[in-house]
C-alpha cells in the first residue's frame, strides 16, 4: 500500500502537470475573450468616427447655411426700409 520514491516523483509530476496544463487552458479562455472585447472596441471606434464625421459635415453645412442667410440678411433689411409703392389702379 505504500508509494515508492518513484511513484510519489510521478504523482508530483503528474499533479504539477496537471495544474499548469489547467493554468494554460484558462490563459487560453482569456485570450479569447480579448479578443471578443478588442473586437468589439474596434467596432465601436468605427463607429464614433463614422459619427464624427456626419457630425464635421453637418457643421460644415450649418456654416454655409448661416453665411448664406448673412448674405441675404442685408437684402432683406434693404427691402423692408424702402418706401412702400402704391398699388396701380
């Protein structure tokens, strides 16, 4: 019923084999689920920049809309100043 030196050298062997093998597997484990994380940060970072850009161009055409009311701002104060004309008739 007793071990030997050489089957208590093999058990230790084996137990320590045992726990880094299960060490690894669970490394593995993590490795996959950054990769799901990595994954889905990328996603999210194209989609800020999609965002951002449609936000840049928004601003670019709310700028232009702006300077073209400017533009026609003094026009209309132009208008509204001079003299009303009579109907014919």
């Amino acid at each position: 019923m007793f071990l030997t030196k050489q089957q208590l050298v093999t058990a230790r062997t084996l137990g320590v084999a045992m726990v880094v093998s299960m060490g690894l597997a669970s490394c593995a484990t993590y490795k996959d689920e950054f990769a799901g994380i990595n994954s889905r940060l990328d996603q999210l970072d194209t989609r800020v920049q999609g965002a951002a850009q449609s936000a840049e161009s928004a601003n670019q055409s709310a700028q232009q809309a702006n300077q073209r009311l400017d533009q026609i701002e003094g026009r209309v104060q132009q208008l509204e100043r001079a003299p009303r004309r009579t109907p014919r008739g």
